[in-house]
C-alpha cells in the first residue's frame, strides 16, 4: 500500500476509533461508520494533508497541484468512494 494511502486511511480509522492493520492489503470500508462531524472532521484533516503534502497530491491526485478547489474534490470523490457510512447522528 503506498505511503501517504496508508496515514490517510489510518486516520480514517483513528476518527472513528477503529483499530486496522496497515498491513493487511484491504479491508471493508462498510464494516465501520462516522457521524457527520467525524466526516467533516476528517474531510478538513484530509484537505490540509493533501494541501501540505506535495508527495500525497502526486500519490492521490496524479500530479503537484495545490489547487483547493481539486484538492477539495478528490477529498468528496475520496469519501464518497471509500468513506465510511453515515450514521446520521
């Protein structure tokens, strides 16, 4: 698993309390889910990653850019592909 994937989705985990191991080459992504503000939360962690992170905008989006309007759709493309359920809360 590539490197910054793998602090992204260990912090996916941390949000919500869940334990994984990194090693394990995949996991499922509706065994767990988040309220809104742990999305939310998680989904401005993620911008600031992506925006801070040249190497992680290379590994996630393909290339450097720093625009936050592509940042800020990869981050929603991100969540709504591999996030969490809602649980509505």
């Amino acid at each position: 698993m590539n490197e910054h994937l793998t602090i992204i989705l260990d912090k996916m985990h941390e949000v919500i309390g869940a334990e994984w191991d990194s090693n394990l080459e995949h996991f499922e992504f509706d065994a767990y889910s988040w309220s809104y503000p742990q999305e939310r939360f998680f989904k401005d962690w993620m911008m600031w990653y992506l925006d801070s992170y040249e190497g992680a905008r290379v590994e996630l989006m393909g290339g450097p850019s720093t625009n936050l309007r592509r940042i800020e759709k990869v981050v929603n493309e991100f969540c709504f592909n591999y996030g969490w359920k809602n649980d509505n809360s």
